[in-house]
C-alpha cells in the first residue's frame, strides 16, 4: 500500500482518519519490542554470554530472512540452557519496561470497550506479568522447560500445540474472534516483526510500530517516532 505521512513519523495507507476506536471490538499486541522495550530471548543470553549469537538470530527471523519461525526460536532456546529462574526474574525487574505510550492505549481501548490479546513468539515467564500488569484480557506465548531452577533449553508443548510462531498469532486472533462472535474486520493488531504479518493480514487495522521494513510496508498505520498511543491521533475515542 501507498503509505501518506498523516503527521510526523506517523504514517497512513488504505484508511480514511478519523476511525472510530469503538467501532473495533479486539485489539492484538505482539510483546518483545511492541508493548515492551527488549527481545526477552536476547536478554535471556546475554545472562550468559550469548547474547550476540542469538540476537543475530531474532534478528534475521525478525526482518523476514528465516522463514522457518520455529525452528530459529528452537535454536535460540536451545542457547539458554542453565539461565536460572532468579537471572530472569531479574531480567523483569531490571531491563523490561513498557514501551511509551504502552498503558494509555491499552486504558483507552479498555474503555471503548475492546477486549486485548497478547500474542507473542515470546515466553509465558513475561506475558504473564505483562498480562497482570496491563489487565489484558487474554494471551498465548511460549513455555520455558525448567528443571531445578534452571532453563534446559526446551519449550514445552501446550494444549494449542508446539510454538506460537505468526501462523499460531494469526490463528489466536482468529479463534477470539470466534469466541466473542465479532468479524476479523473488527479487529486491530499492532507489531513489529515478520512473524506478526499473519495476524496484521487478517486483522481489520493493521498497526507497525518502530518495524522493520517489510512490516512498515504492509501496516495500514506505521508508527515510526513516539510511543504506542499515536495510534490514538487516528481514533475519536468518545
């Protein structure tokens, strides 16, 4: 789509602004570098020094160079074997924090009335204190195998199946909308990597935030300076 700049570092394509924010009934989120600041697998390495070996892993999953989500996040998971459960604790503590903007718009479209997924190629260890954090509604992500306190270096299967890769982003957001009895139309998801291009694909508004450029290329919305809630510059609210 034929991007316009509606403001600076806020780009348009294929919407007529203002949109309603009531008008949508789900909003879906990717974690790592959307509504939080890091790679959590990167920083998971870099507690034991391979942080540069697996950072230029989600990298190249990131920007669409591996096509085979899965078996790079295999690879990087297998690299953290032996990370204890008190070095990701302080992962939490110390290095994430929510992206700018992060808990206005969540607020916001709480109170328009959407329901907000979380959907992430990341782990269960953060969304689920993301999720407690924000008051999100619903999310799937990955589950660290531990034993005796530390990482082994696998995922666990989940009752969905293996790994939440963008195939499984674009059947969650599905299966909600199923769920809550609303059309895909209805809803907006918002990333930044390759893998969230399934979801953005069948979502009503799709929103690229700080993304690399295959994603900026396909958004409706691409958020390129600021935080998460310029979203809301496109959105009467009331």
């Amino acid at each position: 789509m034929k991007a316009t700049e509606f403001a600076p570092g806020l780009s348009i394509a294929g919407i007529a602004p203002p949109l309603h924010l009531s008008d949508f009934k789900l909003i879906a989120f990717d974690m790592d570098s959307t509504l939080i600041n890091i790679e959590c697998v990167d920083e998971i390495a870099d507690t034991i020094g391979r942080k540069a070996q697996v950072a230029a892993i989600t990298e190249a999953a990131m920007q669409g160079e591996i096509t085979d989500y899965k078996e790079s996040l295999r690879q990087r998971v297998a690299l953290l074997q032996g990370v204890t459960e008190a070095q990701m604790e302080q992962i939490y503590r110390e290095r994430l924090q929510l992206n700018p903007g992060a808990a206005a718009l969540v607020a916001a479209c709480k109170s328009a009335g959407l329901k907000v997924l979380l959907v992430s190629g990341g782990f269960t260890h953060f969304t689920d204190r993301i999720r407690d954090r924000l008051g999100i509604d619903y999310t799937r992500a990955n589950v660290l195998e531990v034993r005796q306190g530390a990482l082994t270096g696998r995922m666990l299967p989940q009752p969905w199946g293996d790994i939440c890769d963008g195939a499984e982003k674009r059947t969650m957001l599905l299966q909600m909308c199923d769920t809550l009895g609303i059309n895909p139309k209805q809803t907006i998801a918002m990333g930044d990597g390759a893998n969230d291009l399934p979801m953005m694909s069948v979502a009503g508004l799709s929103v690229a935030y700080h993304a690399k450029a295959a994603v900026r290329e396909y958004a409706n919305v691409s958020i390129e300076s600021g935080g998460l809630d310029r979203l809301l510059e496109l959105m009467q609210t009331a």
